[in-house]
C-alpha cells in the first residue's frame, strides 16, 4: 500500500465532537462517533493495517505535524501504539509521562497543557486519572485533543480497536452476542466498548458480581437496550465473543470480593468455563484489553487458545490509532 492509495473517506458530519471556538476536531467519548464515523475509522484502520506487513513501515501523511503524547498514567500498549501510529505517519511525536513532567512538581494540568499546546503541536494523546480530564483540556487548547483514557470514564480508542479485532474474525457484529465480564466499576474500557458495540449493531450483555456493577447501571441499561447478569455460567454459552476485563485492584480500596480464588470461581475464564464455550459455539472469540492477570480474570489456557484475540487487539491497536490520527489531522486537510 503506498501513501496514494490512503484516500479520506467522505464522513456525514465531523469525526468527532468539536470545541466550536477554534472548530477543532477532537476523538474524547465514544458518543462523539455515529455509525458512519465508526465505519470510516475501521475501514480506514483496514487499510493501515497492511503497513505493518511492509518492509518500511512510512507513509509521509503526517509530515511536519507534531504529536504529543501525554500520560499521567502508566501505559505499555496505548502509549506505545500511539507512539508507533504517529512515527509510521511520518509524525514528530513527542512522550511526556506524568512522573516526568513539571506536574510532579505541583504544577495544574491546566498550565502544563497549555505549556505543551504553546510550542505549536498539532494533537494531544492524553491519558489522566481524572474523569473528563481530556474533554477539559480540548477546551483549553488549540490542537487536536485525542482520549487515551480518562479515570473509570471512557477510553474510545480501545473500544474502535476492540470493535475492529472482533470483526476481522467474526465479519459483521449486527446480531453478535458480545460479553463484557469482570471489573465493570472501575473500568474506564467497558463504557466505551458497550456504546462502540452498539452502535455497530452488536448485541452486549454485562457480566459482574453485584460489588462490581457501577451505581446506576441497571437504570443505563434499559434506557440504552443492554442486558446485565451475575451468572457467567448461564450466558457463557450464548457468546460470540467474550471480553474479559482486569481486576484493577490499583483502584480498589475496599473488599469488593472476600478472595481471589473466589472471585475466579465465580467469574474467571477457567479451562472448564473455556471447554463450555468452545463447545457451545466452536468460532467463539476470546478478548482481554489488558494487562492480563494471568490466573485471576482469566485463565493460561484461555489467554493462549486458539480462541483468543488479545495479540491480534495489540496489532490493532496501532492500526487504529494510526487510522484515528488520519481523520483528525491528514483528514481535515483533505475535507477542506
């Protein structure tokens, strides 16, 4: 695929939410994508896809743009495919971590953004514990603001790279039974992965025991047609995919389950769980967002069967983020 073949598909209204000032275009909440936008990303992301099997892996889309990537969190697989997308547009991309910044000195978010936004980038990447942090930074720079996650929020990049793993195996996800199962509390990816699924048609169930259903779901979840249940056992066999979600246990202050075998005997994809499975539909998918917790959520066997979709979400994951970046910086250019 040469950098020509990359043509920037006609989107129906912009790809995500704006700041109306600077009209600047910004990826925060998985809200912000309708359907045509969803499809653009991903049939984009297909096409990214093939730059990983090249020799030289350059498009020069992105020349003289800079990319700042700025995490207040630890991150292995976010910040580093965010990283990997930028460079293989041809981007200046720039890391910034927390622990490195003027911030662990006392310095706000607000000035330190604002410091980073003045030397002329082109886009924010920004990961923070604060819930809507990224939205509040879109409204205080100008450059292009891109959620890689923010406190037990959203983290809309995941959910389009999830959406994106499950298709390429399953095809169309109209009609697919996904569950989501484990850490629903305190897991910034399940909201975002509940509204991308059903935007593009998905049927989703959420699994968890009642410590870890979030205040307010079951209220959200008849006003937006998903279904919740605690019994893993009863819905595992009516699954097309099944992602299961960390134990974050970083965030957990206080007994949310009495032990970890216990929590696994209840809701760990174990060998006998992953036999059911199988059994009930053989073309079953296994999806984790990770880190794992080997032998907590999910099972050795699981997480290395033949099911399982964790290290094709990896290598998705930069093609979707490369494909995110196109629509917000090449892609304006080609709308104007």
């Amino acid at each position: 695929m040469t950098a020509s073949t990359v043509t920037t598909p006609t989107l129906a209204t912009p790809l995500a939410a704006t700041d109306g000032a600077r009209g600047r275009r910004h990826l925060l909440s998985s809200a912000d994508l309708a359907l045509p936008q969803v499809r653009a990303i991903l049939d984009t992301a297909a096409e990214m896809h093939g730059v990983q099997q090249r020799e030289v892996k350059k498009l020069p889309t992105l020349r003289g743009r800079t990319v700042v990537n700025l995490f207040f969190e630890d991150s292995t697989r976010t910040r580093s495919s965010f990283e990997i997308a930028g460079k293989w547009l041809s981007a200046d991309v720039i890391n910034i971590s927390g622990k490195g910044s003027s911030t662990s000195k006392g310095e706000s978010l607000r000035d330190t953004v604002l410091t980073v936004a003045a030397m002329g980038v082109d886009a924010l990447v920004i990961r923070h514990h604060a819930s809507g942090a990224a939205h509040q930074v879109s409204q205080w720079v100008d450059a292009h603001v891109i959620n890689a996650g923010d406190g037990m929020h959203e983290h809309p990049t995941q959910a389009l790279l999830d959406a994106y793993t499950m298709e390429r195996r399953l095809g169309s996800l109209e009609g697919r039974h996904v569950l989501i199962v484990g850490d629903l509390t305190h897991s910034r990816v399940v909201r975002s992965n509940l509204i991308t699924l059903k935007t593009l048609g998905a049927r989703v169930t959420l699994v968890a025991p009642p410590t870890l259903m979030p205040s307010g779901i079951r209220a959200w979840s008849q006003a937006e047609g998903f279904e919740l249940s605690h019994d893993f056992d009863a819905v595992l066999p009516t699954a097309d995919a099944v992602m299961m979600l960390r134990v974050q246990r970083e965030r957990m202050s206080g007994g949310f389950f009495p032990t970890a075998r216990e929590y696994t005997v209840g809701y760990g994809l174990t060998r006998p769980r992953l036999d059911t499975l199988v059994a009930a539909n053989p073309d079953v998918v296994i999806c984790h967002p990770g880190p794992m917790n080997r032998g907590l959520e999910i099972g050795a066997d699981a997480a290395d069967a033949a099911q399982s979709l964790i290290l094709d979400q990896v290598s998705a994951g930069v093609a979707v983020r490369m494909s995110v970046l196109y629509h917000l910086l090449a892609g304006e250019e080609g709308a104007a």
